[in-house]
C-alpha cells in the first residue's frame, strides 16, 4: 500500500472503502513501539485541533425534525432507529416488525421501527411524514439525549443553540512505555505460501488475540508474569527465540467520532512513521463492534 496524499486522502480500495463503510465511531485506539512514539505526538496528539469534538443535545424527537434541521438541511439525517415496546409500538401507529427471539419467557416483546429520513414520503404533507409527526407529537414527546457531530462549519444561526448544547473534546488518552512481550509480527514465507491458508488464519488470530490484550493492558503480556498455569495458560504466540522484549505505547479516543476523522487519522499515521514501523489501529463503532487494521 502506498503513502497517503495528505492533500486528497484516498477512499478506494481496503482499508479505506472499509473505514468510511463504519457508524459514528465510539472508541479509536492506536498501538505502536515505543520508539516511534515522538512522531505520533508531533503530528497528531500534540496539536489540540485535531481532537474529535461532539455536541450533546437533550431534546424530543419532534424537535429533530422542526424546519431549522430537518427541511433546510443543517442536520444530515438517515435512517431513525426506534426499539418499542408494545403498548408504544401500538399507541405510534407507525409500521415496523418484532424483535429478538419470540417466546423467551421473561422478556417483554418488543419491536423496531425504521424510518428513513432521506425518503422522498419523509416532507411536509406526505402521508409517511405526517405519520411520524403524529408519533412525535402524541407519543415520542419526552425530551432524551441526542449526540451531534459536525461535518461542515457551524451554520448561522446555529439551529442547536436554542436547545443549549454541552460540547465535548475526545482528547487522545496516552499510556506509554509498556514493558511487553511482543511476537513475531511477521509471518514466515512458508505461511504464506497458497496451501497453508489455514496456517495464516492461525497466525493473524493469534496476533489478533495478543493487539486485543495489549488494548486491555493484560498484565499476561508483562515482561516477568508469574501467573499460576493453573489460573491462565496464555503465552505469547510463537517460539520461545522469536519472542521480543520492548516497550509500546496505546493511545485512545473515545466519544462520537466520525468515519473521515479515523480515515484521515489512518492516513496521518501512515506520513508520520517511517516505512516499515508496524502499528495497529482498532476502531470500535457505535453499532458494528470492532473494526481491527494493523500495519
């Protein structure tokens, strides 16, 4: 994969098509040796502009579509997603289906609605419009917490000033100098060979595996565990001569941040380090579970 143009991040092909595919974004978190970890901070986490920012908002669902946000296009809007139960489902009167497993006793039934937003039955007068309205106004009329992130600058008049916005900066969360047992990053040439697929399946599960400890900081990974065999039999994958001592650094972001802030993010990485540095990126959507790159 080739370097980046910072003037025109690329969009094409993997990871790209797969970074920019992701929900709102809950949780980034970047892993790298230790060594390089001074170039990360020059570039990236040492400039405070660069830290995501998000708005929370406590309104009704009606309000989200008064005309300031809905019709005249302040709020990029898809698809609403509501889970019911079944006496709000009924008193909507809107259109959607059962959720979850039927018949598990101890729950109570529920249901989903979807709505989009972007459907030419979702303007002022249309049946489908007019249809939610009635649910906004009748039934979903108690205020609730609404995460807002801007793609483009703050329109004038700002549409979410009258709902008092609290606005919120995910700074990067930097944990350094963790002294670790790392594998060998690479496979062999034979691993990669057609016929021994399964072998390279093994392989990147078990690096799989070991980048998920590291983002939880297991102290299995720490150089000089003493762990009762008997409590955990993790090790380290790979022979006992391929294993390395070093020190790593994480660094994390979490709150509502969107698929271009982790593309152009991936894309600053790539400029910042040299060209055969490793690192992993791990990206965690707010509905799709985790996305995992490494390089």
């Amino acid at each position: 994969m080739g370097h980046p143009n910072p003037q025109h991040l690329p969009s094409k092909g993997k990871p790209w098509t797969a970074l920019l595919a992701q929900d709102f974004v809950h949780d980034v978190e970047l892993i790298l040796p230790q060594e390089v970890m001074q170039l990360v901070k020059d570039r990236i986490t040492g400039d405070p502009g660069r830290a995501p920012e998000f708005y929370r908002v406590i309104m009704t669902l009606g309000n989200i579509l008064d005309a300031d946000f809905f019709t005249h296009g302040f709020v990029i809007l898809g698809v609403l997603t509501m889970y019911l139960e079944k006496e709000t489902y009924e008193r909507a009167g809107l259109v959607g289906k059962t959720h979850g497993v039927k018949g598990k006793r101890g729950l109570k039934p529920r249901w989903i609605v979807q709505v989009d937003l972007r459907s030419p039955s979702m303007l002022h007068g249309k049946k489908g419009f007019d249809r939610l309205a009635y649910a906004c106004k009748n039934v979903f009329n108690t205020p609730v917490t609404w995460l807002f992130h801007r793609l483009t600058k703050t329109p004038t008049p700002d549409p979410l000033l009258r709902h008092y916005p609290t606005k919120y900066t995910s700074r990067p969360e930097i944990s350094e100098d963790l002294f670790m047992n790392i594998p060998l990053l690479k496979p062999s040439p034979a691993i990669l060979e057609p016929q021994n697929r399964l072998d390279l399946d093994d392989f990147a599960l078990d690096i799989y595996e070991w980048l998920s400890l590291v983002r939880l900081n297991s102290p299995r990974l720490r150089v000089g565990d003493k762990i009762d065999p008997y409590l955990s039999d993790y090790s380290v994958p790979g022979q006992a001569e391929e294993i390395q001592e070093g020190k790593l650094c994480r660094i994390s972001w979490q709150g509502f941040i969107s698929p271009k802030w982790t593309q152009k993010l991936l894309a600053d990485v790539i400029l910042a380090l040299p060209s055969k540095s490793w690192f992993s990126l791990s990206v965690t959507s707010l509905a799709q579970g985790v996305f995992p790159l490494g390089y």
